[in-house]
C-alpha cells in the first residue's frame, strides 16, 4: 500500500479512541475540477510517469491542453479546484489550507496564481497567456494550516 495512504489520524472522543483515515490523502475522496474555461481541457495528469497517479486533496497533479485556437489571455481564470473533503482544524471549523504550484513548462513557462483559497476549493488563474498548441503540467501541494 501506499505509505501516504496508511497515515492514520487518531481522533479522541470521551473515554474512546477511534481511528481516521486522513480523507486529504484518500483516493476515494479525490478533488474535483469544474468551471474549466472553453477551449481548454484540464484533466488530472495520468500520462507517464504518473500513470499510478491517482487525484487526491494533498497533491493534485493537473494537465492543461490548450488546443490549436487563439490561446488564453493573461488573467484567465481557468477553472475551479474543489476539494473532495474539506479542510478544518482540530475544532472542526473550516480553515483554508496553504497552496504551493509548480509548473513543469511547455506552455510558454507560465506563472499561475491561486486567488480565494478556502477550506473548499479555490480558483486556478494564469498571470501569463497561453499560446495555442501548448500542454502545461501543474503540480499543487496543498499543506493544512494546522
């Protein structure tokens, strides 16, 4: 089994303890990718080497394909990244984690920003255009707050 996957958070309640699985971690629980502007296709990246990928909250590994077209302006929202569990803190209130995006080139290296993060989801912008005929590889790290 994976080893991120066997992480194991022990919650106590009362007299009890019972053990949870970290749902950021759980590929059963995977984020999701909606609001995806037209003429853009942005999926999770299973190509190799990441054929073993599978989506989780923690680390999201995106492909964006910009096909033959006019491209995408500078400032484009892309799309919307909800995750498939909320992040909370020990409280269970809703607490926005921190984003870090690594861009692996191809689409004329550009910048991309996450604006609006919340315990939810948050909004995939491009601060450079996209030329057409272009793949991007995004990986996203997402670290809680607490």
């Amino acid at each position: 089994m994976d080893p991120i996957l066997e992480r194991v958070v022990t919650v106590t309640e009362g007299s009890g303890q019972s053990a949870i699985a970290d749902k950021h971690s759980d590929p059963s629980h995977p984020p999701k990718i909606s609001g995806v502007v037209a003429g853009v296709t942005i999926d999770f990246d299973i190509d190799t080497p990441n054929q073993g990928y599978k989506p989780i909250d923690k680390v999201i590994k995106l492909k964006v394909d910009i096909p033959a077209g006019p491209g995408i302006n500078a400032g484009q929202q892309l799309c919307v990244i909800t995750f498939g569990s909320q992040y909370v803190d020990k409280s269970g209130d809703p607490l926005p984690p921190m984003a870090l995006v690594q861009d692996e080139g191809g689409a004329n290296v550009p910048v991309w920003m996450i604006s609006n993060l919340t315990s939810s989801s948050f909004p995939l912008i491009t601060l450079f255009g996209l030329n057409p005929s272009s793949v991007a590889r995004l990986r996203i790290l997402i670290i809680p707050s607490n």
